[in-house]
C-alpha cells in the first residue's frame, strides 16, 4: 500500500487505525529514513512516498492500493487506476489566486488571449484555461509558488488552499476554486482483476471504518 507523506499521511491515520493496517509510530513521525514498513497486518506494508508519487507507484504496480488527493489523480489522470473510495479526509480545494491589489472580474478574464500561471498543477491549470478560452503559459514550479506574483515569474498561481492563510501572509487572494479535493483509495485495475478477493477485503476494511469512525460522515462511492 503507498501512503503519502505529510499532510494526508497526519489526516488519515486514525482511520487507518480502525481498518488495522496502521503503520508504526516510526512511519509516521517522519524522523525515520525507510520507506518501507510493516502494518498492524502482517500481509500487508505500506510504502511511504511523496504524495504526487502514489498514483505513479499504484499505476505501475509497484503498489496494489494507495491513498492520494483527488488533486493527483486529476493531474495524472491514469487509465490504470480505479478509485472506489472518497475517504472525506484531507478537504481543500484547488484554486487560482493573485496579487490581493489586483481587480478580479470574469468581464477581463474574456478579453485575455493567454496569461502566465505559475502552479505544480500544469495539467489542471491548462484544462481550466482552456475551458475559459484563453492559453496558460505555465511556470512549472515545485514550491514556493505563493513567490511567483511577487517576482514577476507570472500573473497568478493555482495551488491547493486550505485556509487560505498562506495567500494572505503573501500578499494574494483566492479568486477561482477549481475544484474541491479530498482523500481517495486507489487501486491498480490490474490487481484488483488479478486478486479480487483480497483487493475486495481490503476495501471492505476501508469501508467499515469509515462507518465507525464517523457515523456523521457518509461515504461516497466515487466513479472510476
């Protein structure tokens, strides 16, 4: 199972802890140097990864099952991955942002032929645009994008927003939401086909807990 690092990683652990394939204290305090680890089931590990690398792993098959952001899977958008489960952890949303001075007005978004946006997201970015008619030039960054406005290196960034207060302490504003993002389990198409009974079980497990960890919050079976 690939397991992202981080934010995600922090939100869903004491789900994870209800489905009984937790991994140890180790993986999750982020001081270890593995990347690999046992679970509470001694049939299943999990590998720790960036979280834009959990689709990559679960695609190829380097992992059966895994847990991302419905931002990566919107991103890479993979043929070989099925996504069965919204686990309604992690919510943020995708947004376009800019210098807080600026005007923002949908009238002048129609009259631009192309704009310069700095985002990790090129996909997304440029299918939005697109949709609104006008060319991204994307500023590919991995980081700091909060930076690109100040410098220069673009107009405006899309980036993931939770409470929007790093915008604020960096001078931009939210001004779009692209899309609204929560936590999937994903499966390689091949193995469910090739262990359906396993990869079923496991789901399951996801299911149920998800049940008794919050009965306030339905679950949502995602098309994919």
């Amino acid at each position: 199972m690939a397991l992202p690092k981080g934010r995600i990683l922090k939100a869903i652990i004491p789900l994870m802890t209800h489905t009984g394939m937790a991994p140890p204290p180790e993986c999750l305090g982020g001081g270890s140097r593995k990347l690999r680890f046992p679970t509470q089931d001694p049939t299943i590990d999990v590998v720790q990864v960036r979280s834009f690398d959990v689709a990559t792993f679960v695609a190829s098959g380097g992992a059966q099952i895994g847990i991302c952001g419905a931002d990566v899977l919107a991103e890479f958008d993979y043929p070989e991955i099925y996504t069965p489960i919204d686990l309604r952890t992690g919510g943020c949303r995708i947004s376009v942002a800019q210098a807080e001075h600026l005007p923002h007005s949908p009238e002048e978004w129609r009259r631009w032929s192309e704009v310069r946006v700095a985002t990790k997201y090129p996909g997304i970015t440029r299918r939005f645009f697109a949709t609104r008619g006008i060319n991204a030039v994307i500023v590919h960054l991995h980081g700091a994008i909060e930076l690109a406005p100040i410098l220069g290196l673009s107009r405006l960034i899309v980036d993931l927003v939770d409470t929007g207060s790093t915008l604020r302490a960096n001078g931009l504003k939210e001004v779009e939401t692209i899309a609204y993002v929560t936590s999937r389990v994903i499966i390689n198409r091949t193995a469910l086909k090739t262990q359906p009974e396993r990869i079923e079980a496991i789901l399951s497990r996801f299911r149920q807990a998800l049940t008794t960890f919050s009965s306030t919050t339905p679950l949502q079976e995602a098309q994919g």
